[in-house]
C-alpha cells in the first residue's frame, strides 16, 4: 500500500500498463491462467483493490509482447481477480423512490395499508365499469340499429294466382260440345303463359244419369264419362306438376246423389242397428196422425221445404236439390268415408281442396223450427215466386259450431299427409255470411280451420262502387282477418255474376290490378282475362242449379264455337257462346292488342311473380276516398311499388308524395290502364301530384333508399 493508501499489486513486479497486462494476459496463447474475481474488505477510507496471481513459470515479454497476447483456456493455474463494483451515486439512489430495494414482505406490508387497498378498489371499480357500460352499448347499438328484415317465407298457395275452371266449358277435345280433362290439359300452356299456377276445377265427379246438378254425385272417386277418365286425370296432374302448376278439386261432403249406393241402400231398412246406412243421412218421421206432415219448418235453398217423403213415410233432409239428400256428418261411419275420399285424391297427386256449402254441414240435432223473419208467414213464404230463403233466419240449420270441429280435423288430415309427402295441402272453403262469421273459419278454439274462406265480399262490387266503397271492403276483410292469416280476393266463380257484367268495362281492369297486387292470393275466374260476358238471360233447359249464363264457353278465336272444339266442329255445343266472340271478345284477338284486358292480365301475373314487396312485403294504405284508392307494397332493400287506382268517371288529381315516408316527387310506370290513360308503361309519373284519367290504374316503382338515422 502506497502512501495514499492504495493497494498495490503483489508478487512480481508487472509492467506500468497494468490494464494493457491484464487484456494481453487473456489473450495469451501459451500460459494458462486461472482469474477470479474478488473483493476486498477495505477500511472506510480504502477503494477496492483486484488481486493478480500469475503462475511462477510464466514469463513475461516486452512492452509489445503484451499487446499481441491471445486469449487462453482457462484453468486451476490461471490468474484470479477480482473486479471491484462501482458504488451507485447518491443521486441515482433518489431517483429511484422510496420503495427500492425492499423485500416481498415488506413490499406486500406496505401494499396491505388501507389507502393503497381503497386505492386500487377504486381502480378496479372504474375498470369493469366502464367496460360494463360499453358492453351495453354496444348490445343496444344492435338491437336498435337499423337493418333489413329477413324476408318471411310463402309456401306456393300463398305465391300463386288461382284460376278457376268450369271444365264443361273450358275446352272440347272430342267434338262433343262439352269440355273436357284432356281439353284442359291441351291448353296448358295458355295458362302457364297467362301466369297462373294454380287450377281450381268445378265437380268432375260421377254423377247420376240424369243429373240436373253438377254436385249430383253417385261416386266421389271417378270421373263423370263426359269429363274422361281417371287415367286421364293422372295425366292432366303430371303435367301439370311437371310445370310447377298445382291442381285443386271440389270437396263437397254435405249430399250426394239420391241414386248414390249409400243412400239406396238407408232406405232398405229404417232400423240403424240393422242397416249401417241408415245413419249415413238426416231421416226423420213425419208429424201428424199420418205422419205426413214435415218433420219441422226447415226450407232449401232452391225449393220450399226442405224435407222429401220416401216409400215408408219417413223423410230425408235436402237443403239443396230435391235429389241431393244430406249427409250426417254425425255419424264417425261418413267421416271415415269422407277422409278415404279425400285419400283417395291425395295418392293420385291432388294439391287441394275446395269445401263446396261448408255452412250446411250440421243441423240441429233436436230439428228445432228456424225462425221467420219479417212477419212474413209460412204459407206466403212458400208461395212462388213469392217463396225466399232469406224469410228465414236459419240458427238450426246453417253454420252451427260443430262444423269447425269437423274443419279442424280436415285440416290435420291434410296437414299429416302433407308432412308425409313434404308438399304442403291447401284447404278453402265457401261460405256467406257477415264478417265476424266467415273469419271463424280460419279456425276457432285455438284450432286450425282452412287456409282460407273465399271473400265472396269482393263479389258484391258492382258499376256504380267508388274508391270509397272499394276501399272500404279491402279494409274491412283485413281488419277483420285473424293475426298471421292469408287474404284473398276474387274476381268471380261458376256460381256469381261475371267480372265485366257486375263492374262494366270501366272499373274491371283497375280492379284486377287491385286484387293481383293486394297482400293475399287472386281467385280468377276463367275467361275474366279476355273480359268474357255472359249471354244476357238465362238460356238454360236445364235446372238454375246446373245451366247458368257465367258457365258460357271460353272463346278462343272468332272462329266456328268460338274455337271452342277441336278442329272448329262441335255436334251440339252445351252452352251457346256470347256472339261478341267474332270482335274482340276471344283470345286469339286480344294476344295482339297490346292494350287489351288479356295483356293487362299477364303484364300484373308477372309483375307479382317473385317480387318481395308484393310476395312478402308491406301493405301501406296512402289514400282512400271517393274517387282514388292507392296503397304502397314495399320490403327492406327492395323496390317499392305504388299502385293508384281511380274508380271515378272524372279524372283524379291527388298530391301523393309526402303521404308515405318513401313515396318520390316521381317514378316509373310498370303497369298503366285506362280507355283515356295519361301514363304509359316504360314512362315516368309525377306524383306531387299525380293526374289519373278517368277509371285510369298505373304502378308505380322506385328504387330503395335507406332511412337515415
């Protein structure tokens, strides 16, 4: 140690670079050295010093030798020292805080005092509340943000347009003067131009030999000769299946033929417990010392009473047709047999049903007197022509509530079948009365009733009906319809006053394009596309019930018939054609009159076709008063149509933008209308205000536009 108190290094004397000694020193190749490090207890007033030992035979060079020493291995005779460390300033030590250098223990002692505690409580608590607070956002942001809905699936009634075929009218094959199965099935291609997919046929059916009635029935699992053949009839559902079209038959479960084997058969033997079919139909004993007197006051819809004396002085209840005795639909027997019908229609490919006189499939049990209205009496009730079934009011004999159980199970059986075969079977039904009445038949007491009752209000539309009066029935049936039910609107069937003959020309094509567009499904009568009228009068031999003038012949050309049979010869037509056939009133005339009612026909089947604004969008009344109807059909993300519609004389003049959120200034025509229309199809409409001529129907359209928020 020198005099400052400095260590010196021992041993052999080294040179005066010591730091240069001791770099070369590991950088030598030929000694061995061994260096370690250690530290040295010195005084308070004494540095660290770095002990050096070098082995005894290690000799040392020059000044130069030193520098150009390389590095050695290193073993137990190499050279140990030790590095002293560099103490920490003090103003290192308080930048470092308080807490450096403390232990665990003492760290978590100090973590543990209330105020660091609370501290880091309050901290935890701003944490997960704030993300609490964005995860609720967020899940609003979702909720409540604007988007498109999903579109809610149709099944194929609810998409489809459906016509109705008087089949003895529609098309003679055979030169017979009667239409037939093979006669429809030729033409099906007209009716797969003309856009409508499904055929709803009047009665086919056997019927007795000289029949008065199409509903005359002798056998509900054939086919009448004059219609064909059952082979035909398959032929007519594959090729109609095989164009995506669907077929739907006549049910009628109330009668049958009084020639029909069961009823021959319930008039053998009056004892039940004998004769199965006695039970098959309403029998009754007469009233007075004789028994000849009816059973009680019950009236037909065609004749007066509706009770008939049999051979063994009892009587058996018509409410239709003297030949048409009434089913019981009491009896669990008639249910199976009506079920094994509909079966039997089902296996052969049948899409679905029409309930003919659904309100008259019960009566009362006890045979209680109807009551008559009017203080009219029954004598003077039954006198003709004075006699009216509406004298009476029939609580005893017409729509009682047993008839909705027995809808209910139809509607399960076809439902089970439909499952079965993975195609979904349609039901309807015919039925008058008031609102609240026919909405029953949707179903009642939590069950399933028909697809559909036939809104035969549409058919009390006439000439002189105004928007107002067109607007209001619209309304009135879907007010009235039960939640998640189907519409439906008519133009006519074979029992009702044709299109053009209860509207006049005028109001008919606005009207069509009022019951194409609506939320629901068209009924189209046959011929209502070429404006067919009925011949004036009745020209009928045969009974009110069979030959009516809205049963004319479909008229095809102004050819020989009307083109209505085959190579233009027919032995005796069945019913005379409306001689308007040799003008315009035919199809083959019409096809080229790009204004004619036919192409207006198309131009709405094929407006409707797969467009989800009329397939499953919104319906948005926009104006309803004496002379205009127009409502709005619109779906999220789709183009949205306005249809307006003038059922006045005089021409129409309404500001309709602003009338609806997403109604223009203008758009575009798809659809216009009229004798003296101001639009035309391919051209623009201005709708602040728009103008409609007289009787003029236009559709407007415009691309979406989302709401901003």
């Amino acid at each position: 140690m020198d005099a400052n108190g400095i260590s010196l290094i021992g041993a052999k004397s080294i040179h005066s670079d010591g730091h240069a000694y001791v770099n070369a020193a590991f950088r030598a190749d030929d000694g061995k050295r061994n260096i370690q490090e250690n530290t040295s207890q010195a005084s308070p007033h004494s540095s660290p010093t770095v002990s050096i030992k070098i082995a005894s035979n290690e000799k040392l060079g020059s000044e130069n030798a030193y520098n150009e020493i390389t590095p050695q291995k290193r073993d137990s005779g190499s050279v140990e020292f030790n590095v002293p460390k560099k103490a920490p300033s003090k103003e290192k030590l308080k930048s470092d805080g308080p807490y450096r250098g403390m232990g665990k223990e003492e760290l978590l002692r100090h973590s543990s005092r209330p105020l660091w505690r609370n501290l880091r409580y309050v901290c935890i608590s701003v944490v997960l509340t704030g993300w609490l607070a964005l995860l609720i956002t967020v899940i609003a942001l979702v909720l409540t943000y604007p988007k498109c809905r999903e579109a809610q699936e149709r099944d194929w009634w609810q998409k489809t347009v459906i016509y109705r075929v008087y089949v003895r009218s529609f098309y003679d094959s055979e030169n017979d003067g009667n239409g037939d199965i093979n006669g429809l099935r030729q033409q099906l291609d007209y009716l797969s131009e003309l856009g409508v997919n499904t055929l709803a046929l009047s009665p086919i059916f056997r019927l007795a030999p000289n029949a008065t009635s199409d509903t005359q029935i002798v056998n509900h699992t054939d086919i009448d000769p004059m219609f064909g053949t059952l082979e035909q009839f398959k032929q007519l559902v594959n090729e109609t299946h095989s164009r995506g079209m669907h077929i739907i038959l006549d049910f009628i479960p109330n009668h049958t033929s009084d020639e029909h084997p069961w009823f021959i058969e319930s008039k053998k033997e009056k004892d039940t417990t004998v004769n199965v079919y006695r039970s098959y139909y309403v029998w009754s004993e007469g009233r007075g010392t004789n028994g000849l007197i009816e059973p009680n006051n019950w009236t037909s819809v065609f004749q007066c009473s509706a009770w008939k004396k049999s051979d063994i002085n009892f009587f058996y209840l018509h409410q239709f047709e003297l030949h048409e005795p009434e089913l019981n639909l009491r009896s669990e027997k008639v249910r199976v047999e009506l079920e094994n019908i509909l079966q039997f229609w089902l296996d052969l490919g049948v899409d679905g049903f029409y309930i003919r006189d659904a309100d008259y499939l019960f009566e009362d049990y006890d045979l209680r007197d109807d009551i008559l209205l009017d203080n009219t009496t029954e004598k003077e009730a039954c006198i003709p022509p004075v006699y009216k079934y509406e004298v009476y009011d029939h609580i005893h004999t017409k729509g009682l509530d047993e008839l909705f159980d027995v809808l209910a199970r139809w509607r399960s059986f076809l439902d089970d079948y439909g499952n079965k075969t993975k195609n979904y079977r349609l039901l309807l039904a015919d039925v008058d009365g008031s609102y609240n009445h026919v909405m029953n038949y949707y179903g009642r007491f939590h069950r399933d009733g028909v697809d559909f009752p036939l809104n035969k209000f549409s058919l009390d539309l006439n000439s002189t009906s105004d928007g107002q009066s067109i607007g209001t029935m619209v309304i009135d049936w879907l007010e009235n319809m039960p939640a998640k039910r189907w519409a439906n609107w008519m133009s006519g069937d074979d029992r009702s006053v044709r299109l053009l003959d209860r509207l006049g020309h005028q109001l008919a094509g606005p009207y069509l394009m009022l019951s194409m567009l609506l939320p629901g499904t068209p009924y189209m009568y046959y011929g209502d596309e070429i404006g067919l009228q009925a011949l004036p009068g009745n020209t009928s031999t045969m009974s009110r019930s069979a030959k009516k003038p809205m049963r004319g012949p479909m008229q095809w050309s102004n050819r020989t018939y009307a083109g209505f049979c085959k190579d233009y010869y027919c032995k005796e037509m069945w019913i005379e054609p409306n001689p308007e056939y040799l003008k315009e009133m035919n199809v083959e005339f019409q096809k080229g009159n790009p204004e004619s009612i036919l192409n207006l026909f198309k131009n709405l089947t094929s407006l409707r076709k797969d467009k989800p604004s009329f397939e499953y969008g919104d319906f948005i009344q926009v104006l309803h008063d004496n002379e205009v109807f127009s409502f709005v059909r619109e779906f999220d993300g789709e183009k949205g149509y306005l249809v307006a519609l003038n059922f006045a004389d005089k021409e129409a003049r309404k500001t309709l933008k602003g009338r609806h959120s997403t109604i223009p200034g203008s758009a575009s025509v798809e659809v216009a209308w009229g004798e003296k229309k101001l639009h035309s199809k391919g051209g623009s409409a201005g709708l602040d205000p728009v103008t409609l001529a007289p009787y003029e129907g236009i559709v407007v359209s415009w691309d979406y536009k989302a709401k901003e928020l």
